[in-house]
C-alpha cells in the first residue's frame, strides 16, 4: 500500500493507531498466487476463522456525528480531522454505513502492457477471465472508491484452486480509508507465476473484500489460465 496513488489518512504513530483499534496498513505478502505446486490439500478453514474471529466494534455512526461526539476530547478531534481533511463534509449524508465500490483490477508486468479488468470479471462460466504467463512478475492493483463514512479494516483473500484442490489463499490487511471523490489505487506487492508444466492450466478461484465487523463489499468467483505465453 505503500505505493497506492492516493493513500489512506491512516494514524501516523503507535498513539493514533491504538485510537483506531490497532488497524495498520502496513501489507501482508499479496498475489493472485504464489502456488505450492505440489499442490497439497489443507482444511480450507481459514476464510471460516476469518468470519469467527470478526472483530465487534459496536453500531456504526454517521460521520458528521462521530466529529458532533468527540468535539471535547482534542487528541482524537485532531486525529479524525487528519483522517477527514479530504473529506468535503456537506456531501456527507445521515446513512452510517460506508459505500465501498471495488471497479477494476489492473494487471501489471514489465513483459506486457497493463490489463485493466472491469469487475466483476466479464467471463462466461466456462471462460477464464485471463491468462497470466508461467514464471512471469506481475503486481496487482484495485481502483477503490468510498463514500458516506470511514471504512474500517478493509482486507482483501484470495482462494485458488486448481482440479478442485485448493493451492492458495492470501488474506491481505489494505487499512482503514476515509470517503472522498477520487478512487484509492491501492497496489499490492510483485509476485511471480509458478513455471513449468505442472503450473499451466486452468485455475479456478474466489475474492472478497470485507471490513473489521465483517461488512462484504464485493465476493467474485472467477476462472483464469496460466499458459506458456501471453494472451494474444
């Protein structure tokens, strides 16, 4: 996240991050995948713990209240007007829950030009939405919008399987972002395709984007190919 376009207004030390519950938006290692290729089977319960483990952080409050709320206690006044400084208040309505928009993945790699994919992917159900080449570097990137309030703890995982066996799954932590007009670009870390035979083939996988109450902004299942070259 550290080379998003337009960052979030996250807290700047350890003091202002205990204020917002902890939240960090420091990466995790990110991919579309990074294959095991021997391409062992595990229990799969880890997107379940995620939705166990939902942190309750109490009802949701409508941004020109939270600043109504905390007006008395300067320190934190001044973290959300951090927070906020982007924020034009008088388009900010009375509804508490954010509007989060994920609208397009872009692909990255210095082999090709950029892949810019509408989401949802627009792929038929036995299509795969695109073909990234075996042992090739690429990064992604999501252009995000969010509106009416903060969103708190916004992740991102990533489950592949391939031939019905699960091969990868990434939780990425992307962090907390306040509402504004522009879209955040927020780019996730290079990675590299498995290579070789056993790496092609058809890839079967699911994405979702939630926050820290377990609020889902977007659950995708899609299909893509790693092949020995390019998509022409």
């Amino acid at each position: 996240m550290d080379k998003a376009e337009n960052k979030s207004a996250l807290p700047k030390n350890e003091e202002e991050e205990k204020q917002y519950n902890g939240i960090s938006r420091k990466n995790s290692e990110a991919s579309l995948l990074s294959m095991d290729t021997n391409e062992e089977d595990d229990d799969g319960n880890e997107e379940e713990d995620d939705e166990k483990n939902v942190v309750v952080l109490g009802p949701q409050v409508a941004l020109k209240e939270q600043l109504e709320m905390d007006k008395d206690d300067e320190s934190l006044r001044r973290w959300k007007e951090t927070l906020l400084a982007n924020v034009d208040l008088s388009e900010v309505g009375e509804n508490p829950d954010p509007l989060v928009n994920i609208m397009n993945l872009t692909i990255s790699s210095p082999e090709r030009a950029d892949l810019v994919l509408p989401i949802p992917f627009q792929s038929g159900s036995n299509s795969a939405a695109f073909v990234l080449k075996d042992g090739s570097k690429y990064r992604l990137k999501f252009n995000v919008t969010v509106h009416n309030n903060i969103v708190s703890g916004l992740r991102y995982t990533n489950t592949v399987w391939k031939k019905g066996i699960r091969v990868d799954y990434k939780k990425v932590m992307l962090g907390t972002f306040s509402p504004q007009k522009d879209a955040y670009v927020i780019e996730l870390e290079e990675e590299t395709t498995p290579s070789g035979f056993l790496a092609r083939g058809y890839y079967t996988a699911k994405t979702k984007f939630a926050d820290d109450d377990g609020k889902c902004y977007l659950e995708m299942d899609y299909a893509f190919e790693i092949k020995k070259d390019w998509a022409r």
